[in-house]
C-alpha cells in the first residue's frame, strides 16, 4: 500500500465558513462522523508497542458537530447534548489536544470557543474522540485559513491517536500502518445501514489490545465471527478480545442471538458498542425494533456514508 493519499480540504462537505458582517475571523461549524470497521485485521504487537492493522473503515451518519469561533486564548471547549455527560471538557479532550497540537505545528497563536455537540459514546469503539480531533484540525485549518494541505494535517493528526488520519480522510478507506497509512476503497459500496447497540459499559482500547496479545501468547483461538453483507466480509480480531475483557458484552451478544438468530453481531473496533450491518433500511429498522424490545440497552439505526 501507498503512503497517505489525501484530497485536498477545499470543497469538504463536513465544513461550513460563516462570515457575519462587520464581525472580524469567520465562524466554523463541522460535522464529526464516527467510524466504523467493517473488517480489522491485527497483526502482531510492534517494537513500538501499537499494532500493524488493515481495515476497511467508513464514515457513519451518526456524528458529533462543532461550531469554532474566534477568540479568547487557547481552546475554550463547551460540550452539549446526549453524551455530554460522558465527555471531559478540559486539557485532555481531544479538542483542545488537536488545537495544541496545531498551534506547536504552525507557530500561530490559536485562540478559539469550540461548542461541541456530543452525539458519538465515549469509549464505545467508534472513534468519538478522533473525529472530533479531526473535526478541530480541518475547522481551525478554515477559520485562520493555515492553508495546510491535508497530508500536513494527517501528520498532525497521527500524533493525535491512530483513528485520527482516518477521521481527518472521512470517506471509506483501506487503513493500514497503525492507522496512518489511507488508501481510498476503490470500488462502489452498496448501501449500507448499521444498527448500533450501546451496552452501558467503555471498554479500555488498550486494554483490548493487551488481551488479544495475552490470549494469542497462551494459544487461545482469537478468531471471532465473520459474516458478508453487500458483497463485503465483515470480521472483528479485536471481538474477542474485548468480550475477554468485558465479559457484559458476551451477555448483550447472547441476549441478541435469542432475540434474533441473524444478522451477526460484532463488536464495533475494540468495543463497547456492538453493531449489524444490512443492505436495506426496513430490515435494519425492523431489526433493531425487535431486539430493543428485549434489550436492557439502548439501540439506533445509523446509515454508512458512502462518499
Ligand atoms: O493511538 P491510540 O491512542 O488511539 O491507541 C490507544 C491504544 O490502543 C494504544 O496505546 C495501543 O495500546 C493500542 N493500539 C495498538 N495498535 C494500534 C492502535 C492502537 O496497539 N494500531
């Protein structure tokens, strides 16, 4: 595989510039999508200590949103909506962490009020924080007009977390690397809609990790299930690992299976968040109305963005 391969940011749907007359700067609102894999294969743990991927990952409708405006030092972060909550608004927030990072990288003095809606769970495997790492890299890359191309912004973006270069990318791609090389998905895909089940737990990234390699070094089978929709294999390595380390997960997925033999449920990156996928909007719908009727946790129906 290629290094990086990015389009440039001019033209991205995600962002919309407002300019209010007789107000200096422009105000910036970005959309955030979390990610999904259909497929993760892991390799084994590198001198580094990450581990080399191939994924196939996409964009989903479900998204965070984040409206940057200039002004006050550094970035002041307000969170909103459901999964406020859950989210810390302070230094270790991805947020402020990107817009750091930028600041280090361009020499600029960034100072900014970023409103973030907050919609992605927080530890639930769909790579919340990264896209609104990404969502803060592309947004303050508009408001001060940086000019970086996004190549620059996905070096940046790798210092981030390993999600990140695929969330700054935002179309569905083959990720490799530790998650910094991206080569577009060359091909159509079809229509596709994921049900997302949210078992009330947050599952450690690392910690799934560590169990994969623990569960390999005592020859234990790591192999989850695997499955094809619309032409695409779907499998997990991670699956087992974080049903290893959250063993709540393997209840939601045996209360799933009773409720309903099929599809097959896989747990979304390392976890929490367990998902379906279909190639038909009434079957996913019907679906998650049939097991949220038996389920203690909560459910949506989200469409996959094909780009
Ligand atoms: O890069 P990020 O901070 O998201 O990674 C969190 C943790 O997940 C890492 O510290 C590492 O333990 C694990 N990881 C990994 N290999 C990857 C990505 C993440 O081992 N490719």
């Amino acid at each position: 595989m290629a290094d990086a391969v990015m389009s440039p940011c001019s033209g991205d749907t995600r962002i919309a510039v407002r300019t209010t007359p007789g107000e200096p700067g422009v105000c910036v609102a970005v959309r955030a999508p979390a990610k999904l894999n259909i497929s993760l294969s892991v390799g084994l743990r590198r001198p580094d200590g990450y581990h080399s991927l191939r994924s196939l990952m996409v964009p989903l409708s479900l998204a965070d949103e984040l409206e940057i405006s200039p002004g006050g030092r550094g970035v002041e972060l307000s969170v909103q909506g459901p999964r406020a909550g859950q989210t810390p608004a302070g230094p270790e927030n991805l947020v402020v962490r990107a817009g750091e990072a930028l600041a280090r990288r361009t020499g600029r003095a960034i100072g900014v009020r970023v409103r973030l809606t907050k919609r992605i769970p927080v530890g639930g495997g769909l790579a919340g924080g990264s896209a609104d790492a990404a969502a803060t890299l592309l947004g303050l890359n508009a408001a001060f007009e940086l000019g970086l191309p996004l190549d620059e912004l996905s070096a940046v973006a790798a210092e981030l977390g390993s999600d990140v270069p695929f969330c700054l990318y935002g179309r569905p791609a083959w990720v490799e690397g530790r998650g910094e090389l991206i080569a577009p998905f060359d091909g159509r895909l079809p229509e596709l809609w994921a049900v997302l089940i949210f078992p009330p737990v947050s599952v450690s990234t690392a910690a799934v990790y560590a169990k994969l390699d623990a569960l390999r070094a005592a020859g234990e089978p790591v192999d989850g299930p695997r499955t094809r929709v619309g032409g695409l294999e779907l499998f997990n390595d991670l699956h087992k690992a974080a049903l290893a380390v959250e063993p709540s997960l393997a209840r939601v997925c045996e209360q799933v299976g009773q409720a309903s033999g099929d599809p097959t449920v896989l747990v979304a990156g390392s976890g929490a968040t367990l998902f379906a996928l279909f190639d038909k909007k009434d079957h996913a719908t019907e679906w998650e109305r049939r097991i949220g009727a038996r389920l203690k946790c909560s459910a949506m129906t989200t469409a996959v963005w094909c780009g």
